[in-house]
C-alpha cells in the first residue's frame, strides 16, 4: 500500500507516568492547527525524511506553527520520520535542508531533534524521554 494521509484528528493518552493526551492532526489539517495551539503544552511536528519533494512545504508549516504567538514558550520536538526506509535522508541532510540551525537560533521555543521511524520503532525511546522531561509535573 501507498502511504496514507491523516486526516481529521486522533487522540491517545500516555503515561509518562502522569496521564498526557498526544492529539494527532495530519499535514493536510494545517488550516485548523490554530485551533488547538492554546492547549498546547508541548509539540512534536514529523516530517517524512524519505520524501524530498515535501521538504519545502514541511519547512513553511514548521515556520508558521513556530511564529504562532500561543506556542512562543512551548517546547517543540521535531521528528525526522521514516528512517527505516532505504532512500531516507540523514538528520545531517534534513539539518541541512530545512536550514535548522538559523531556525533554531531565531526560534523562541527550545527545539529538539530526532531521527525516527515509526514502523521499527527507532528512536521511540528517545521522544518517550522527551515528552516525560518536557512535560514533567510542576515541582
């Protein structure tokens, strides 16, 4: 099967150990991503790493979600997606390419990079890590 786009919104809770619900809103959602900015505590934007024709286009929606004024403070994790495919490009090139180093020094969010893969599981450990530090409980 060929890949399939998100559409519409889906919901799941972790434990991290404390209940957070992970909200899902695929690419094609980008005009009511607005919507659900204020109750955002923390945000991880994927991006396919095997698709070079969407780079533009990811790099823009990431620009935008950064620049949005509800999310000026929250931390955001971005996730190179797809790894495991053989004409995936490297967190070295996907840097590259989305110039992430001028868009981190210009970004009033801390942001987070990672290589991942959805189907094997690669680098799951790693943002699980994240979201428990990201969104530990007030102390």
């Amino acid at each position: 099967p060929g890949p399939v786009a998100q559409v519409g919104t889906n919901l799941t809770d972790l434990r991290l150990p404390r209940r957070v619900t992970v909200r899902e809103l695929g690419g094609c959602m980008g005009p009511i991503w607005p919507s659900y900015y204020s109750e955002c505590s923390a945000l991880l934007f994927v991006v396919d790493a095997s698709n070079p024709t969407q780079v533009s286009s990811s790099c823009i929606q990431l620009l935008s979600v950064l620049s949005a004024a509800p999310l000026a403070s929250v931390p955001v994790l971005v996730l190179f997606n797809k790894i495991d495919l053989p004409c995936y490009m490297s967190l070295v090139e996907m840097k590259s390419l989305f110039r992430m180093q001028d868009i981190v020094s210009c970004a009033t969010q801390p942001i987070t990079m990672l290589e991942t893969s959805a189907r094997d599981g690669t680098g799951l450990a790693q943002v699980l890590q994240w979201l428990r530090t990201t969104l530990k409980d007030p102390s």
